[in-house]
C-alpha cells in the first residue's frame, strides 16, 4: 500500500515538473536520482525552521505539512497546508555572501514523507536544458511563486 502511495505522489511530482516546463527526461532524472526519502513521525514534526540552510528543497510524498511565518514574539501565522506533489522549501532568502536560508518554518501534520533534492542536482539538470526550454520554465516558475505569494497574501 505504502509503495502505491509513494509512487502515486512521486507521478504527481513528475507531472508537476512537466508542467512547468522541465522536458519529461528532465523530470525523470530529478525523481530517479532523489534517493533520500525522510519520514517523520507523529512526534518528529520539524520539517524545517526559519533561517535553516536552504540547500535543499522538499517535495511531499505523503501527509500534510503545515507552513509558517514565525513572528517576533513567538507567534506563528499560517500561510498554508501543503499535500502530496506540493514542493517546500523553495522560497528563500539569501544573505549578502551568498549563503540561502529558509524564509518560512514548515511543520508536519503527523506522518508525512519527504523527498530530498539538492539544489546543487536541480542546477545540474537546468544546465543541460536548451535556451528555449529554461527561458519557457523560468516564465512558468514565475507564475507559480506569483500564485504562492497571492495564497500567502490573502
């Protein structure tokens, strides 16, 4: 059952990919050389905090994660619940010598699975793909964050 699910959600991953323009070979080889699944348990529920190293982005297997912004004073405002085929982890900041941090905190909703892709292996795929295909991907991805911005604001 659990390997229906996982392979259901890594084809929602790779359609996710393709539709914002990666070529399905591409896709392909992010999903099949992400070999670092996590699993958090009910009581394991950090996925990641604010300012933690952003060298690595999270695609949710199975479960449900929850995304913070974390105020001052220890209050927490959620911005969203992300599910299976949803990528985290990706809206970061980065300092002045270059190193990225996460911006929000993310924290699982009792079991969840991850998938781990480096940023490192996300540039080494976009740097065999033509001018064409990053220039259409870029537009895309565009589009995606302008949406997750607009889900956060309202």
């Amino acid at each position: 059952m659990y390997d229906t699910v996982l392979e259901e959600a890594l084809r929602k991953i790779e359609d996710r990919l393709i539709s914002w323009g990666l070529p399905r070979e591409a896709a392909a080889d992010l999903i099949n050389h992400s070999d670092t699944f996590v699993n958090y348990g009910k009581d394991s529920w950090i996925v990641f905090q604010q300012r933690a190293s952003a060298d690595v982005l999270f695609w949710i297997c199975t479960g449900l994660v929850k995304i913070y912004w974390p105020g001052a004073d220890d209050s927490r405002l959620l911005l969203r619940i992300a599910g299976p085929g949803d990528l985290i982890g990706h809206l970061n900041l980065v300092t002045a010598n270059g190193d990225a941090s996460q911006m929000f905190e993310a924290q699982a909703v009792g079991k969840v699975t991850v998938m781990l892709l480096t940023r490192e292996r996300v540039q080494r795929v976009l740097e065999g793909l033509d001018q064409a295909t990053l220039a259409r991907l870029l537009e895309n991805l565009n589009n995606h964050w302008s949406e997750t911005v607009r889900w956060y604001i309202t």
